[in-house]
C-alpha cells in the first residue's frame, strides 16, 4: 500500500474512531474555544480522564453567569491511550 493511501485510510479510520467517547459539558468562558481545538480533560477517573477533540461548541453571555461555553468534545479511546 502507498504511503498516500495509508495516510488516507489512517484519516478516515481516525474519523470515525473519534466518536467513540463523547462529553457535552458547560465551561467558564474562554473566547478561544473552537472547533478541533484539542482540550484535556481531568479529574473524571481513569476511564474519561484524557485528550478530546471539540467538535461542537457555542459560546454564551448572560449577565447572571458572564461567558460561558458549551461544547462537545469526542476521543476514540478510554483511558490514556489516545
């Protein structure tokens, strides 16, 4: 197999692995949240404790909470493997 196509199947692979592990949660507000960006996750136990990928994120003002962003993030493994 080609070098292109390993790297074409390793993309798609990854793709749809990502979504193995999901989290939709509310944070303080960080105007730099934003998609894809790569968020590290902890204090969830060994099993959810890891690296995820923010794939859905909005970001909210009111006056009674100031900024806050609600986001989903996936990862294609638990634990620390990924």
């Amino acid at each position: 197999m080609t070098a292109e196509a390993q790297a074409l199947a390793d993309t798609i692979f990854d793709r749809r692995a990502r979504p193995f592990v999901c989290v939709e949660a509310t944070a303080e507000g960080n105007p730099r949240f934003a998609l894809a960006l790569k968020v590290n996750l902890r204090g969830l136990g060994g099993r959810f404790s890891n690296s995820y990928y923010v794939v859905r994120c909005r970001h909210k003002y009111d006056l009674s909470s100031g900024l806050q962003n609600r986001l989903r993030a996936e990862c294609a493994f638990l634990g620390a493997g990924g």
